[in-house]
C-alpha cells in the first residue's frame, strides 16, 4: 500500500457510479457511467473563459476515444481524478471521483 494513496478500490473502476465537480464553478453531480460523466464535465467546462491551452487540454484529455479508460486508470491509481485550471485569475479544481455509498 502506497502512503496518501486511497485504498478504495471499486469491483470494476469506471464502471460504477462516480462524482464530478469543478470547484467554484458546480456543485458535485453523479453519473452511473463514467462516459458520460465525462461528457456532462466538458460539457460544462467548454463554455468557460479558458486560455486556449486549457481548452485544447481538457478536451483532448475528456473527449479522446479512450478517455473513460484513461481517466479509470488514475481513480484505479489514486482514487480519483484531480485536475486544476485558471479562470478569472482564480485557480479551480476539477474532480472525477467514485461516488460515494447512497449518493444521487
């Protein structure tokens, strides 16, 4: 077992229900598949005040034909996805997450 590391560890990562939020800009959501988890997340991220980087960034990482897969391997690793941006001159966090025993 690795230190700071979550021992979570879902029966089959990605396929169960998970959590996605973007801190500061929405409140958490849960999906019970992680493609479309990860659709609903760009959705929401598209239209924001992103730098071009960031935005060619997070569409490549969310929208890529192995996305799901990609994204499952680091909750597998780390037990969750964490990712930040800069909007407004403020930073703001990106979550992708198992959701949580009896969340909707």
């Amino acid at each position: 077992m690795r230190v700071g590391k979550s021992t979570r560890t879902p029966a089959a990562v990605g396929e169960g229900p998970v959590t996605v939020e973007i801190g500061g800009v929405t409140g958490p959501a849960t999906f019970s598949r992680l493609p479309d988890a990860l659709a609903a997340l760009w959705s929401s991220l598209r239209p924001l005040p992103l730098g071009v980087v960031q935005y060619d960034a997070y569409e490549y990482f969310l929208t890529r034909p192995d996305a799901a897969e990609r994204v499952a391997e680091f909750i597998k690793r780390d037990g969750e996805l964490k990712l930040t941006f800069a909007m407004c001159g403020k930073s703001h966090v990106v979550w992708v997450r198992p959701a949580e025993a009896g969340a909707k």
